[in-house]
C-alpha cells in the first residue's frame, strides 16, 4: 500500500523567520521600561548564579538573603514582580558582593542601561540548588 502525501510540507521542512534580537528580549517585544526589566533580569542571573554556586537549598539562601523561601522559588524561577533594583542589589550584597553603579554622559543616540558582569561564569555540571546528587 503506497504512503499518502499531503500536499502541506510538514512541520520539519518548514522555515522560520529569524529575526536578530537587540540583545534586551524585553525592548524586542516593545515593553514598557524594557531597561529596567532587563537591569533587573541580569541582576537575578547573578544571584541565581551565586546561590547555586555555594550549593544553597531554596531555604538556605532565604536565610542568608532575610527573606522568605517562597520569595526565593520565586527569584529563582525568574519572576522579577515584587524585586525593585534596590532589594537585588541588597541581595547581592548579602552574598558577599560588591555593586557599582556608574553614571556617565550618554555616548550613543540614546542613553541606556547596561550590567557588567565580572562574576565568572557557573561551570558545567553545576545543579539548580535543593537538587540531589546523581546515585553513584
């Protein structure tokens, strides 16, 4: 018995548009104050990135940041509702970490907000914090 053909391609054989991002998701998508969601996104990488680094469960890092766990699920899950710049940066603050902020006269057309990140990069295998080890 022969394999009927559809005349749509299939979903495999079908390209997508591909547009090149800014490199701020949140101005792409046309967001209100995409600067400061962006700002506030990176600032969580970092203390995500920190947390997991020391090993930290969920409730030990609530205990090192004075917050509650629940706020830290939420943290750590990315949503930024609720976490001003100013609580982040008291957070990275509690885990040991210094923040500048620089300001300067705008160089470009329009002025913007940027992150420098000088905290190395998480290494590879590292596991989200409150996970088990693999069974040897």
């Amino acid at each position: 018995m022969a394999a009927r053909r559809d005349s749509k391609p299939s979903p495999q054989t079908r390209r997508a548009a591909v547009t090149r991002g800014s490199g701020n998701v949140f101005a792409d998508l046309g967001l209100p104050d995409a600067d400061m969601l962006f700002a506030k996104g990176m600032l969580t990488v970092q203390i995500q990135r920190m947390i997991q680094e020391r090993s930290l469960t969920q409730v030990a890092a609530a205990r090192v940041l004075g917050m509650h766990q629940s706020d830290v699920s939420k943290l750590m899950c990315g949503y930024l509702d609720g976490f001003s710049t100013d609580r982040l940066f008291r957070m990275l603050n509690a885990l040991g970490q210094d923040v500048d902020i620089v300001v300067r006269t705008k160089r470009m057309r329009r002025a913007h907000t940027r992150i420098l990140d000088e905290y190395p990069a998480p290494r590879a295998g590292l596991r989200p914090a409150g996970k088990s080890r693999p069974a040897r």
